[in-house]
C-alpha cells in the first residue's frame, strides 16, 4: 500500500521542474525583455527577400519561449505592412502553438497521465477527441491568457498536433489582424488602421469571454465522472 505515494514522487517532481522552467523562461523573455525586439527585427531585414520566412520562424521560437505575442505581431506589421504582416503573423502563431505543443508533451504528458490516474486521463482524451480543436480555437479568443503557455498545458493534456497547427490558425486570425493592423499604423500612420485594429479587438474580447465561460461550463459537465456508472463499478455482486 505504500508503494503508490513512492511511483508518483517522480512525477512530481518531473512536472514541478518543467514548471520551473517555464517561469523563468517567462521572467526573463516576457518581464525583463532580456530580447530586444529591435535587433530581432534588424536581423529580419538583412535577410532581404527572404525576411517574411525567417521573421516566421524566429517569431514561432521567441513566441514559444515567451516573448510577448502582441510585440512580435506587432513587429510583424511594422515590417511587412498590414497585409502580408497579419499572413506572417498567422505562420508563426501556428509555429508557436507546434513547438510548445510538442515540448510540453515530450516534457509533461507521462508524467500528467500517471498524476491524473487511468480513468480520469482516459475521460481527458476523450474529451479532446471530441472538443480538443475546438478547445485550441476558444483558448485564442479568452483575452490575457498566454498562448505559449496555454500551448504547453494542451500538450502535456495529449492534444494532437494537427489540432494545435489547426486550432492556433483559426483562433489567432481575429487578434493577427489587430495587433499586426496596430503595427502597421504606427509605420503607416494610420488612424482608420488603429481604430479598425481596435474594434476587431473589442469584439474580440466580448465573444472570448462569453465562449470561455461557457467552454468551462460545457467541459465540467462533460469532464464529471457519470454518478450511475460509478456507482455501478463500486457495488460488488452477491456471492
């Protein structure tokens, strides 16, 4: 009987140390702004034609590790203009979704699995079957809430990739199109820009709050274990 306690230590511990890990990484990148945006996008132009591609892929790494999503999409715009900014910004949302999605299943999905017990891991993947897309696609409209980080917490919960790639795309468009139109105006000196930009996110905000409540509704009443099927595995037959 005491065996248990002893095979969940290492899970513990596993999940606390990648924990740990994500705060730092989020102090430095996202509070102390230990990159400088700037010498990002000066890299981005000395790579000439091919600037929208490596602005891409550096965005889709920073993003994961942190830096801020609004600077980058903002940087975006600034760059490519409204246009082709909002494509680019799209292109690294996604990558950001894959590449925390994949670290935090290779980092905590094991050890998620064995804290969370069979049967409860088992009504989870179920539940991603069915919502696990459109979960991704709500998590982008719920305002303040970090995407690298809720990317993380869906991979280590076993949401497959194509659904992170897929759900990031959908979810993101609205709020690519704001903060890369609020970059653009900056360079273009825009104000119908800015307060197109500022409308999308207004509306934005009210859909993701209202959804998100009634996502997390939706979920608890799905996720509960059924009280009569519990009931059922828990009486013992006479005899």
């Amino acid at each position: 009987m005491t065996s248990a306690p002893t095979s969940r230590r290492p899970h513990i511990i596993r999940l606390a140390v990648f924990v740990a890990f994500l705060v730092v990484l989020f102090y430095l990148l996202a509070v102390k702004h230990v990159v400088n945006i700037e010498d990002v996008r000066r890299t981005v132009k000395a790579t000439g034609p091919a600037a929208p591609l490596t602005y891409i892929v550096l965005s889709g790494v920073l993003g994961a590790l942190f830096v801020p999503g609004p600077i980058l999409a903002a940087s975006s715009g600034l760059l490519f203009g409204p246009l082709l900014g909002v494509l680019v910004t799209l292109g690294a949302t996604v990558g950001t979704a894959c590449v925390a999605s994949l670290v935090g299943r290779r980092a905590g999905r094991d050890s998620a699995r064995a804290l969370l017990g069979a049967s409860r891991a088992d009504r989870i993947d179920a539940l991603i079957d069915r919502y696990g897309l459109w979960a991704v696609v709500g998590q982008r409209f719920v305002p303040g809430l970090s995407d690298a980080l809720a990317s993380y917490a869906f991979g280590a919960f076993g949401v497959p990739l194509w659904q992170m790639a897929v759900g990031a795309f959908i979810g993101s468009v609205p709020r690519a199109f704001v903060y890369t139109a609020l970059g653009a105006s900056i360079g273009n000196r825009s104000p119908a820009l800015a307060y197109a930009a500022i409308g999308v996110w207004c509306v934005t905000a009210v859909v993701g709050a209202f959804a998100a409540h009634r996502g997390f509704r939706h979920w608890r009443r799905h996720g509960e274990p059924d009280e009569s099927s519990t009931a059922g595995e828990d009486s013992v037959p006479a005899g």
